[in-house]
C-alpha cells in the first residue's frame, strides 16, 4: 500500500494569505515548504483512492477512469472545494463516500454532476477493489469521518483529520487493528485553549494511545511550523512531520498478521 501526502496544510495553507511568520516567509521564498490543502491518495493493486477533494487542481491531476473512489471526512470548504469544478467533468461517475451530513456543502448535493455520493455508517466496513475502509467517528464541529483503510493479506493504514482527541470506541477500533502506519491532525502548537483540532500535545497522547508502527503528523497550520522552527522540538524516529508530496509504502510490521 502505497500513501502519498497531496496536501497536509490546515485552513489557509502555508503560506497564509499576508503572514509574515518565519514559517511564511520560508514557504513563499521555497515553495517546497508550502503546504496545500490536506488530502492523501492511497494506491493498492491497482487501485487509487483519494482522501479529500479540498485541492484546486483536481481536474488537472487526475485523468477520466484514474480514481475508483474518493472518501471524504467532512464538508468544510477546504475539505471539497476542488470537487466544486471536478463535478462538471465527463467520464466515469466516481463514487464520493461520505459522513452522514445532511447539508453536506452548498449545492453538491443538489448538482453532483459526475460524483456519486453515498453516505456511510461509523464503523460499518465498505470494499473499494481490495481494500477494506471502515468509516470512524472524529470530534469535530461537523460531521467527521477519519477512515481506516485495510489489506486482507498486507497492511493497515488510519487516516485521521479533522479531530480533537479521538472518541472513545475510535480509539479502541484502532488499538485493536494494530495500524501500521496512522496520520493524524496535528494543527497547533501546544496550547490551554480549546480549539477544534489537535495541538501538538493532543496528537502525540493520540499516538501513545493507539501506538502505531509509523507516524505521520498532517494538517498542520502555519503556527505549527513556526513554533517548531522557533523551539526544534523532539520527535520519536518513528513520527514524521509530513510533507507536501511525500511517499510512503506500508507493509504488515514484523511478526505481525494481518488483522490479528
């Protein structure tokens, strides 16, 4: 299973509109550390799944017949705005699995052109090809769904943003499917104040609490990457900071069966 980090910036990007933090001033000097709306793409046996629509150039990126099915966890506009212009395209439908929002995200609903949306249930598993993706509550300000995304005989993935914390049963889902490798939102620095995503330290208990074999940290704001460029704080080898365009291929860790 191979996963490739589209975009892994918050609401605004990197860099934000008009900022001159360090972190802005970097990413507008070096594109390279920008950061696009966070969205992944996950490609097995043939098989390529998109996890969010919020970039802008889908149209561009993807040919008629090259995705099999897009998973969304929630409808705020960062999240679906580049289905806006995917929906009038001409070609294959392609399947847009959902969480149970009712309002979904201005007219979609009503004009989905190319884009077959099918709402799903929490923690009842659905077949894309291959794989095995059960949609998982997340505590967000709209309906949110983070997926795990599973091989019969290979391994499992967790994709989880927008969220604060994890709800009780997500997090036993997850520690009993043993992911080997987990992206998690991990928007803002450490902070006392309530916010609707992780900080910092909300991402890392996450971690602990589920203890993946690999890590990967997404939806990261430009307050974070400032902080860090302020303060260099530690990371285990086995948590990544993602990046715009990063790759990564996932194999069942050592010892390990599938779905033990």
């Amino acid at each position: 299973m191979r996963i490739t980090f589209l975009g892994t910036g918050a609401a605004g990007g990197v860099p934000l509109f008009g900022c001159q933090c360090s972190a802005c001033v970097i990413a507008h000097n070096s594109p390279d550390y920008g950061r696009e709306p966070c969205s992944a793409l996950i490609e097995s046996g043939g098989i390529r799944i998109l996890i969010d629509g919020g970039l802008m150039d889908l149209h561009k990126r993807f040919g008629p017949g090259e995705l099999d099915a897009i998973l969304l966890t929630h409808f705020h506009p960062d999240h679906v705005q580049g289905l806006f212009h995917l929906r009038w395209g001409k070609g294959p439908t392609i399947p847009v699995f959902i969480p149970p929002d009712p309002d979904g995200c201005a007219d979609l609903f009503r004009h989905p052109g190319m884009l077959e949306f099918r709402p799903q249930v929490a923690f009842s598993a659905f077949q894309v090809g291959p794989l095995k993706i059960t949609p998982l509550p997340l505590i967000h300000s709209k309906i949110t769904f983070g997926y795990a995304i599973e091989l019969a005989d290979g391994p499992a993935f967790a994709y989880l943003t927008d969220t604060r914390g994890l709800p009780l049963e997500t997090g036993d889902f997850l520690r009993a499917m043993k992911p080997d490798g987990l992206a998690i939102d991990c928007s803002f620095p450490p902070s006392d104040e309530p916010k609707g995503h992780n900080d910092w330290t909300m991402a890392l208990d996450c971690i602990e609490a589920v203890s993946p074999v690999r890590t990967w940290l997404t939806h990261i704001s430009h307050e974070l990457d400032d902080w860090r460029l302020s303060t260099n704080p530690d990371l285990p080898a086995d948590i990544r900071v993602a990046r715009d365009g990063e790759q990564a291929s996932l194999a069942p860790a050592a010892g390990k069966h599938p779905h033990e």
